[in-house]
C-alpha cells in the first residue's frame, strides 16, 4: 500500500486536540485511530508493538543483522490542529496538477502563483480539502510514511536493518506529547521526527522559545476626579509593548531572526494582562530578549509605583542543535537519502518548536524530516502524493545506511 492510501483513511479520524483538557489523550479520537494503527502494524506481522494507557504508540522491529548497530527510531503524532475542523468526507486527489488556479471553495482558492510549494508540485497527484477543514497532513502524512516503511521492511526480509523503533504520539499540537513521552520504552539511540512540511527538508535547528506573563495593575477612578489619581492599566501596556522593539515582531522577522509576539491582551482601566511568546535561534541573543522584557517592566515600575507592572518570564523548549551536532551523522545520512531520491537535500533553520527538540535533551538526538506535505493548520492544506513515496524512501535509505553504521 502506497503511503497516500494510507492517508486518506487516517485523514477520516478526527484527532483534533484539545488544550486545557484533563485526559490524556486530550481528545478521544487521538485513542481510535492509535488502536486502528496497532491493529494495521500486527496485521502485517509486526510483534512488538504497544498502545500504553495515555494513547502512545510503541514498537520495535528487530534487528536482521549480526553486526551491532545503533537503534534508530521514527516518530509522527497522530493528533492534527484545532485552527480548523478535521475533514467530514474524503478529501479531492488532482492527478497531475498542471499549475493552474483550484477553487477548494467560494473564496478559498489554490494559487501555485503565489505559492512556491504548489509550483513544485506541478505535474505531480495531490491531495486537498475541500476548502472547509484541515487536510491532516501535520502529522498524519509523517503517520502514514513511516507505517509504509514498516510494512516494507515485513515484506522483504531480505532488506537489512539494524534495530527499528517507532512511536506513534498524541497531543503534539497543544505542546504536550513529550509530557508523557517513555523515553526507555521507546528504546532508540537517535531518531527522526517525520513531522515537518517539503521533501527534502532537514530540520535540526529551532528556537530557543519562551512564554512572557505581563501584568499590571491599575488605579481605577471616575475619569472627572482622575487628575493625578488614575493609572489606566491599559495604557501602561501600551507603554510596556512600546518598550519592545517593534521591527522585532513575527511579521518582520524572518530565517534564523528571533522575535516578540504579543498572543493575547485582556483587561480595562484598573487592570490588565499581556501574554507574549519570546523566540531566538541564538542563545545570547535568548537570554538578552529575556531581559530586555524584564528591564521593560522595571522601568515602567519606576515611572508608575513599585508593583504596577509585573513580568514572569517562564522557558520553554531548547534549540536542539547542540544536542545533534555531536552526532552530524544524522543529518549526513539523510541528506544522503534525499539527494539518492533525486532531490538536493536543505537544511533550513525551524520557525518554531518540535518534539524532537525536547527529546534531543532527554538523550536521543532527533532531528526532523519533511513529510512531503504543506500549508499545515489551514483551509489550503495540500499533500503531494509523489513526494510522500520519495519520504517513504528516505526512511528505508535511511535505515539501510546505518545498517553500515560505523561508530
């Protein structure tokens, strides 16, 4: 079975997820399609392969050869985004997309004009919504490529491999699938997120990412006795975004920049809150945004009152490339599979976070692979049916190449 047959019956689950839920997983189609995979691997002769109480996926395929290599691991996550609704009926396939204009529906069009990743899928079948969901591409394309991958190496026992571990994740789109992520179940030395967007793709550098709580606290009078007595707290945020440098922002920003991003601001004369995301690729530059927000806060104390504004600053995942570069081999191997394919390998800075960041510092060094599909958490959404074979064949090239691994 191809990987994108795979897909459009993955796509049909809805394993939205959900933030401030107490279940784990936080949504219970995220547990349906885990049992439906654990069934699908069994069923072509894969033995070791467990669903644990919080809806993790883990498995191994054992080694076929006598030489001792290290275990390689691959993971996806099976829960998509809660931006837009997970499809109701089966999504459209476009057999070989000629670069023109695709209505999905009224007002929401397909356009490979502006859009470099449609343009290089002219001439290959893609996958789309109908304009009204998501595809499910994040993550369930990387779901179905590794799967294919599986079954490939249960029907040629003649394709050598070390020691394979795989997992399949809930809840990575509301940031807590590494919360209960069993490092020594999964058992893999290094391994491979198959969770990012173009083939080709190899992604081992992200943000250093930090979450930033404002609040202030204000005087609230009536507005016709306020002279010398009010202190509009909304104002003072005001004041406080200011201070931040505002060229500095994700829509000024671009590659390996850093930024502030204001999320969410509440509040009314006598009280108000400012929640912001800070993000460097740099760990000087990190600390130094940090504290820049910090002084902001300070300064506006000594302008308003010791206790008007207070700032938390709170941090959250770490760039993983100083846990990868140790091990260049994983970026060496795959860009070896990738230009194998035809394709010239790049190595582009990620935008963001990843499982594999986290799990980098938990020991397993885990750099990302493209997955073949893009325009992730939108209405436009498109998966290029070609390029997830070719990520399919990067994951054997892959396996095959550490089969000759010499430490």
């Amino acid at each position: 079975m191809r990987p994108y047959e795979r897909f459009l019956n993955y796509v049909m689950f809805d394993t939205m997820s959900l933030e401030g839920q107490t279940t784990v997983p936080s949504t219970p189609g995220q547990r349906t399609l885990a049992e439906a995979l654990v069934s699908e691997l069994r069923g072509f002769g894969i033995e070791d392969v467990r669903l644990d109480d919080k809806g993790y996926i883990y498995g191994s395929v054992p080694s076929n050869i006598e030489k001792e290599v290290p275990v390689i691991g691959f993971i996806a996550h099976v829960d998509t985004s809660d931006a837009h609704p997970s499809p109701s009926k089966a999504p459209r396939i476009i057999e070989n997309y000629d670069g023109s204009q695709i209505e999905l529906a009224p007002g929401v069009l397909l356009d490979s004009a502006n859009d470099s990743n449609l343009q290089n899928a002219i001439g290959c079948d893609i996958i789309v919504t109908d304009g009204t969901t998501l595809l499910g591409g994040d993550d369930k394309a990387g779901v179905a490529e590794i799967i294919t991958a599986l079954e490939y190496m249960a029907e040629h026992q003649d394709f050598k491999h070390g020691k394979i571990a795989f997992s399949f994740t809930p809840d990575e789109e509301i940031g807590t699938s590494q919360d209960n992520f069993d490092v020594p179940a999964f058992g893999a030395d290094f391994a491979y997120t198959v969770d990012g967007a173009d083939f080709g793709d190899i992604e081992y550098e992200n943000f250093y990412g930090a979450s930033l709580t404002v609040d202030i606290k204000g005087v609230s009078t009536h507005p016709g006795e306020a002279k010398d007595k009010m202190k509009n707290a909304s104002l003072i945020a005001m004041e406080f975004d200011a201070l931040l440098p505002p060229w500095e922002r994700p829509e000024h920003t671009q590659d390996y920049e850093g930024f502030y991003h204001l999320m969410h601001i509440s509040g009314d004369c006598g009280h108000c809150q400012m929640n912001y995301i800070i993000r460097e690729h740099d760990y000087e530059k990190y600390q130094q945004r940090k504290t820049m927000a910090l002084q902001g806060a300070e300064i506006l104390n000594q302008r308003y009152g010791e206790g008007t504004v207070s700032a938390e600053v709170k941090d959250g995942y770490r760039n993983m490339a100083e846990m990868v570069r140790p091990h260049m081999h994983l970026i060496d191997f795959a860009k070896e599979a990738i230009a194998q394919c035809g394709v010239t390998p790049r190595v582009p800075a990620i935008r963001g976070g990843t499982d594999g960041s986290e799990l980098s510092y938990k020991g397993v060094p885990c750099p990302n692979l493209g997955t073949g599909s893009f325009n992730h958490h939108s209405l436009t959404e498109v998966a290029n049916i070609d390029h997830m074979d070719q990520c399919t064949e990067v994951i054997l090239k892959i396996i095959s190449r550490y089969a000759e691994f010499e430490a």
